[in-house]
C-alpha cells in the first residue's frame, strides 16, 4: 500500500508499520479517536470565535433599528444616517477588509494560526468597543474602516486552518458547524438586542451603544484565550499520542496542506490565481455572497416592513436563523456522507431562490416571512461549496491563496449589496429582490460549468479534472463510513507491481 512518509523528524513513526499492526476494526476505532480528538480541541474554539465575529461584523444592522420605538434614542437620528448614508456605512467596511484578506492566510501560516487568529480577533473586539464611543456620521465611518482591516482574514484563515486538520470528506461537516454559528449570531444577536434595549438610557449610554461594548468585550477575551489555547498544526499536537498523530498526518493524503510546507511558493502562486477554476469560484461565491450579506444586514429592515417595531421587530429575526442553522448542518452532513458537492449546492440554491422569489412576488405577511425563513439557508449552499473549492486546490500556498483570493473576491458583494437596497426602493424593495435572484441563478450556471470540469467527488483531484484521490477516512458522525480494506489494496498494489 503506497504511504505518505512523515516530513517532520520529531515524530519519525512510520505509518505504515500502525497499518500492518491494527486490524481494520482496530484502524477504524484509530480514526474516529483522532477526529474526535480534533474536534474536541478545534471545534469549540472557533464556531465561538466566527460567532462573536458574526455578531461584531452585523450588529450595525440590530443597531441601525434599534430602540427606533423611541424618539431620539435611535443610531439613525443621534448619528444622522438619513438618506444612503447607512448603505455607506455598511460598504465602506469591505473596502480594507478586501484588501487585507488576500494575504492574509499567507500571513497565518508565517505567525502560525493561533498566533494570527487571535491578533485578528483582539483588534476587532478593541474596534467594536470604540464603536460605543462614536459622536458623528464620520467618526462611525472611521470605525468600519478600522473594523475592516481588523477583521480581515479571520473567515478565509479558519476554512483554510480546517484543511490542515481534515481530510475533504469530512471537511464540510466541521465547516458546517462552524459557520452554523453565524446564524446562532443571528439569533443571539436579536436576542441580545431585544434585552439591550430596555437598557436604553443606563449609565448615559444609549441601546445601540451598549450593545458594540457587550459585544466587543467578549471578543477580546476569547481572542487572548486563543493565542494559549488554539493548536496549530497535526504535527506539533501534544494531545495526540505518536500513533494518532502519524494517522492525523498520513490521512491527509499528499495534496492537503501542511505545518511542514514552506511559508510561500511563487509557482503554486501564480498557477493558482491564473487558473479558470479560480475565476469560476469566485465569480460563484461572489453572487452567492451577495445573498449571503443581504440576509445579515437587512433582516431586520426587511422584517420592519412586515409591520414588526422595536424590541418584537429584534425577536421576529430569531426564527429564521434557527431555520438557517439547521439547514447548514444538514445539507453539509449529507455531502460529506454521500461525497458529492454541486448536487448539495444547487438544490441549496433553489431553495433560496425560492425565498426571494416570495418575497418580491407575495403580498400577505405571512409568505412575505416564510420567504426571509427560506433566505436565511444561504449558507446551506455556500458551505459544501465552500467544500468543494477546498479540495480541488492541493498544497499550503494554493489553498491558502485559493481561500483567502476567492472568499476577498466574494466580499466585495459586501460594497454592492447595500446599494442593491437604496432608500429610494422602500419598502418592498423590488428591484434588490429580483437583482438577488438572478445573481444566484447565474451562479447555479457557473456551479454547473465546476461540476462538468471537476465532476462531483468531494476528493481531492489528480492532474485531470474528473480524477479524485480515495481516502481512508471514517467520520464519527459517519457510522457506515467505512475504508478500504488494507489487504484489498496490497492486492491491487501487488497486481499493479507484476503487470
């Protein structure tokens, strides 16, 4: 059986030599206590760390509406966001956040990831606390804009920390639960707004200036406890013995990246950015993105139109983002299971599409917010998507440059999606709600082109473009994941020698 031999000399354990000895029970109790093992130490850290980051990022969207019940106690009149002024606000932050993103995983794996991430993370959690501080429609501008440098990288470096840690058949899952917490940011968010507002007036500060210090704060902290806390690479876990730790590396297969890898490589670099799938990814999630960012800054002014104000217009959110996270968790569960992507992504994408088309086309109350249910399962789509781009670039330098260069290119959907909602087009918002579904019907065509190039395998790719790379991986949550059979692939190793 062909073996991946061990780059790092601290921990020279050959892992072929735990293949010949374990049966293959014993090889499938190994994997499941290493992915056990690594999600225990990983998971916890970051689905809190992206959720504080959710709600730091979108808490401009509860505070724009918040306490608006009472006069002169709102944002909007104390900082004089009238007019387009607010859809400013909300694009200015992607400007540096774009920039900075790009190079940004290239960065993480100079600092190492725990380092980069919680520098990351304690810099936006300062930022967001001296949003509370802001007296005037350009201090508040100046605040995104250094919002925006904070914060860049922190998405792009958590998928592509995952690809050091999972196989590609069971990544989607763990970025499922990971980016499931957006959308228990977004219940939360209305929850912890709701409660802020009747804080309103406490200790002279307003709701919506409460709300940036208690959702600021806990970002620093968490930040802190990352830099301890966060391991960094498979090779350098001291919570897993000598055995798991040469399977964590061996499973990977030859394509993942690694904590071994160079820093950067100037081929990798250019072969990836010039490549077709690289411009197809990322015009893809650009337009699914733009869905994406509509659901977390809108929603609430999308829910006022529905009639609800104040504190039951906060609450009215929460539904639809329990929605949301059910709907992520299951539809990466079950790519991972069936190791297929594109089907996963466009039927995600139908659904969504659905929900805007009632939102544009129904009248009564009740669709209209059946449509924002359906709306809030855009990350249902993006997550196996996001899968699928993760296996199909090979190596540290072409999967950080491909996940930080696609996700900094589907950020920009954050300057245009404020202005496919302008002032002008309230209350329902026509034009924005037709624009929204034909960008993800044009990026269901580009998924499909992804599909006929690199076919459906959640695997990694060989050279050809329909080739995947098998891998012996069983997923805990995976009872009926099963590998190949070691003496199978002796066998065909042996057949293959003597022909």
């Amino acid at each position: 059986m062909a073996t991946i031999p061990l780059e790092n000399d601290k921990y020279p354990l050959d892992e072929e030599t735990v293949q010949d000895v374990l049966s293959d029970e014993d090889y499938r109790k190994l994997d499941r206590r290493v992915t056990r093992k690594i999600d225990i130490h990983i998971l916890p850290w970051i689905i809190v760390s992206y959720l504080l980051n959710y709600l730091d990022r979108t808490n401009l969207g509860n505070a724009r509406t918040l306490n608006n019940d009472i006069p002169g106690h709102s944002m909007v009149e104390q900082l004089d966001l009238q007019g387009d002024r607010y859809l400013l606000i909300v694009a200015i932050f992607f400007i540096p956040y774009v920039i900075f993103e790009f190079p940004s995983n290239l960065l993480m794996k100079y600092f190492t990831p725990s380092r980069w991430i919680s520098r990351i993370m304690v810099s936006w959690g300062i930022v967001t606390c001296c949003t509370a501080a802001v007296k005037s429609y350009e201090g508040l501008i100046a605040c995104r804009i250094f919002l925006g440098i904070a914060e860049a990288g922190f998405f792009p470096g958590i998928l592509c920390y995952l690809c050091f840690w999972y196989p590609p058949t069971i990544r989607a899952t763990r970025m499922a639960f990971f980016s499931a917490s957006i959308t228990i940011a977004g219940a939360f968010g209305g929850l912890i707004a709701t409660g802020v507002s009747f804080m309103s007036g406490k200790g002279g500060l307003y709701g919506w200036q409460w709300l940036f210090l208690l959702e600021g704060m806990p970002t620093i902290i968490i930040g802190v406890a990352i830099w301890f806390c966060l391991p960094d690479y498979p090779e350098t876990a001291s919570w897993l013995t000598e055995e798991e730790r040469a399977h964590a590396m061996e499973r990977m297969g030859p394509y993942a990246p690694k904590g071994t890898d160079k820093h950067f490589d100037k081929k990798e670099f250019v072969s990836t950015v010039m490549s077709w799938n690289f411009v197809l990814f990322s015009v893809a999630y650009f337009l699914m993105a733009n869905s994406g960012n509509a659901f977390g800054y809108f929603t609430p002014t999308i829910v006022a139109t529905l009639g609800y104000t104040g504190y039951l217009g906060q609450l009215m959110t929460v539904p639809p983002n329990v929605l949301g996270f059910f709907a992520i968790i299951g539809n990466s569960m079950w790519s991972d299971y069936r190791k297929e992507r594109p089907t996963h992504v466009l039927g995600a994408l139908a659904f969504v599409m659905t929900g805007w088309i009632l939102l544009a086309s129904v009248d009564g109350v009740g669709g209209r917010y059946v449509g924002v249910h359906m709306v809030a399962c855009t990350n249902a789509a993006i997550i196996p998507f996001v899968g699928y781009l993760s296996s199909s670039f090979k190596g540290s330098t072409s999967t950080g440059i491909a996940m930080g260069g696609v996700v900094a290119i589907a950020n920009l959907s954050g300057i245009v999606t404020p202005f496919v909602f302008p002032a002008a087009n309230a209350p329902r918002y026509y034009p924005g709600l037709w624009t929204l579904f034909a960008m993800l019907g044009t990026s269901a065509i580009l998924v499909g082109i992804l599909w006929y190039r690199l076919g459906s395998s959640a695997e990694y790719r060989e050279a050809e473009p329909d080739q995947a790379i098998e891998s012996e991986t069983i997923d805990p949550l995976d009872e009926q994941s099963r590998p190949v059979p070691r003496e199978t692939a002796v066998l065909e190793d042996d057949v293959k020698a003597r022909a």
